[in-house]
C-alpha cells in the first residue's frame, strides 16, 4: 500500500493541535489546491492542525495531478469500485495521523472536494468510530446501494454545491442527501447560488463555522436539513 502525504499548517496557536482537518482534494488536483482554506479558517480554530494529502495516483497527461482513483465518466458502479479501492489507502493515512499527534477520530474532521467528497463520504460512513465532521463541497455520494448494509458510524455531514456546477451538477447533491436518509442517517445542506465547481465565500463561511461546531462538540444532527 502506498503511503500519501501532502502539505500542512500547524496550529496558529503554535501548540500542540488539540483537533486535526484533514483536506481531500478533487480528481487531476493535487493537495496545495486545498491548504489554502486551512488560512481562512486558522485563526478561529486556532488549535486545529491542518493537511492535505495528494491522492495516491498520478493523472496521466496531467503534470502535479493526482486521482483517488481513475475517472472516466460519473459512473455509480465505477465511483463506488474507485472509493473502495482508495479507502484503505487513506483509511492508512487518517491513523497514521492520528497517531502522530495522539487524537482520536472524535478529533478529526474531513474536508473533501468533488472527487474527494466522494472519499471523506465513504470513508467517514464505515468506520465504527465516528470521526467528529465531514463537510462536502461539490461532490457525490459513492456506493448510494450498498451503503445501508455497510454504514458504520453516523457522524455529523454538511454537503455544499454551487447551483451553477456544470462538473457535478447539483443532482448529485440531492442524491447524496437521499442515499444517506436511506442508510439511516442525516445532513445539512446549502446551495451557494451563481457557484459553479467551486467553493464560494457563502460555502467558505457556513463550512468554517460547521468545523468549528463538530470539532468542539456543539454540533446536533439528527435529520437532513438545508442551511
């Protein structure tokens, strides 16, 4: 199995992190493409340590590009083949790093971005220790049909889409949304109008304030709700 890594930023509290984010990038990215975040949010959450692995593959043709797993079309039975190939992978790498600053999945809150939600969804749902959060940006549920029988662990999830995504249109959010009340479990959700695959200053704002909810235990869910 191969290792991952990627960059990070220590706690601004120049402690030990109390808390750890760990950011999961989208298909032919790489991991500077979502450390950037861990600036906006720093200073409020000032003992959270921040990383940001590059996936495990390279994108062929695609110079500093990396994929979770090949992606030739937005396939169902091709994503959930993908997601359960990488989970160990980054399953390996979330208890290295748990190790590494002495935290537990309780402390730890996923960040994943269109492929990479695909990633913090699949792995946030079947560990049977619920790690504190999973926020998703412009992503999609992976294996909808076999997560009933396999969801582990319900912690809490906010998913963001911008109306105007033409990569992963806003459908897929819907079904994430759908797929989850079918497996038992709930989340929030925000439509950041005029967005298109991206993260706008609205989904910045309301997934800053998420994290910080999770991560110092004040956050409740119990249903599917929109913000």
């Amino acid at each position: 199995m191969m290792p991952i890594d990627g960059p990070r930023q220590p706690p601004a509290s120049g402690g030990r992190p109390k808390k750890l984010v760990v950011f999961l990038h989208g298909y032919g990215s790489n991991g500077e493409d979502l450390i950037g975040l861990a600036g906006q949010w720093a200073r409020e959450m000032p003992d959270v340590q921040f990383v940001s692995p590059n996936a495990p593959e390279p994108v062929p043709g695609a110079p500093n590009g990396y994929q979770w797993f090949p992606l030739t079309r937005i396939d169902p039975s091709e994503t959930e083949r993908g997601t359960k190939k990488a989970g160990p992978v980054l399953q390996s790498f979330l208890e290295q790093e748990m190790r590494r600053y002495g935290l537990t999945p309780s402390d730890v809150a996923l960040v994943g971005f269109s492929q990479g939600t695909m990633m913090a969804l699949h792995a946030g749902l079947r560990q049977p220790h619920a790690y504190a959060g999973v926020l998703g940006y412009s992503g999609a549920l992976a294996g909808r049909e076999s997560l009933k029988g396999e969801i582990a662990s319900k912690p809490p999830i906010m998913l963001i889409h911008g109306d105007q995504d033409q990569v992963l249109p806003l459908g897929f959010m819907f079904d994430a949304c759908e797929g989850l009340v079918e497996a038992g479990h709930g989340a929030q959700w925000h439509i950041s109008a005029g967005v298109p695959h991206g993260i706008g200053p609205d989904g910045l704002e309301l997934g800053g304030r998420f994290l910080r909810k999770v991560l110092s235990g004040r956050y409740g869910q119990t249903a599917i709700s929109g913000v």
